[in-house]
C-alpha cells in the first residue's frame, strides 16, 4: 500500500518549549563522584610539584609558591565549578526524545530523537561501581559528536532507560 506524501508546515508557537521539560536530577553520589576524581588529579599534581622543587635544585623558592597558587586558584575554582554546577545537571524522557542539560557558567541541553538512536551502552569504573553509578553511553546515526553520555544516574536507573530506549527504537524501525 502506497502512503500519500505529506509535508505540513510548522509553526514555531506549535513546537513544545524546552523550558516546560521536567528535569530529573542526577544523583547526589555522583557530585562526591566528582569530587573524588578530581581530588585524585589534584593529588597528583601537587605531588608533581612538591617532586620537582625537591629534585631541580634550580628552582627558587618563589616558582613554588606560585605554582602552589596557581594549584589553589584552579582547585577552588574546579570544586566551585561542581558545587555551583551539580544543581543544574538532570535528564528528562518523552515519548520521542531523550534530553540531558548541563552547565554552570554556559547552559548546555542536549536533545536526541530515539529515532536516531543506534546504539546503547551502560559502563561503570571502578569508584562508580563502589557507588553504584553508571553512564548510560547513546550512539546516533550520523555525526558522533552528537553522541550523549547520561552521568550519574544508578545502574537500575540506566538499565531501565536502556529498555526504555530500546524498545522505542525497536518500536519504530
């Protein structure tokens, strides 16, 4: 049976606003998640610093009291940027997208159509699975820089969003 081609235009008042889309909340382990992994990284770091003045000898006392301010400035800023950021990271579900918003000084939402969705992933590290916490990794069709890893969400949580996703690709191919 032959389908009849249908183009209708769209107006821009017809399209759901982004603003109406309900928000849900990344877990809060996954704040501490953060922090523990750049605490490693800041860890080594000043470790790298405090080797490097002990072991050049040519390196005066006040090059490592800058690099020790500079190591503050960035760690302040770093753990400022997680605490003042964390609140607006979420993901939102609805019948025919799945959307993820973040940012702190820039807002950043990603939106995909399940019917672009190719593949699903769910991994855990280490500390995430100490956590309990997973990334829910969703490849497109296409480009894959449009590509969205759903942070900080428990690994039941992603496991239903896979079938959630999965099933609605399925439902549509």
């Amino acid at each position: 049976m032959r389908q009849e081609f249908e183009n209708n235009q769209v107006w821009i008042s017809d399209i759901p606003k982004s603003e109406s889309i309900v928000f849900t909340n990344l877990l809060p382990k996954y704040k501490r998640l953060l922090n523990i992994q750049w605490i490693i990284f800041f860890a080594l770091i000043i470790i790298a610093i405090v080797v490097a003045y002990f072991k050049f000898d040519d390196i005066e006392l006040i090059w490592f009291g800058v690099a020790l301010i500079v190591w503050s400035v960035f760690l302040l800023a770093k753990f400022s940027f997680i605490q003042l950021g964390f609140p607006k990271k979420g993901y939102a579900i609805r019948q025919k997208d799945l959307h993820y918003r973040t940012g702190f000084l820039t807002h950043k939402t990603i939106s995909i159509p399940f019917n672009r969705i190719q593949h699903v992933e769910i991994r855990q590290g280490f500390i995430s699975k100490m956590l309990d916490l997973s990334i829910l990794k969703i490849y497109t069709a296409g480009n894959s820089a449009y590509d969205l890893s759903l942070k900080g969400i428990s690994l039941q949580t992603a496991e239903e969003i896979k079938q959630i996703v999965t099933s609605k690709v399925n439902h549509d191919a």
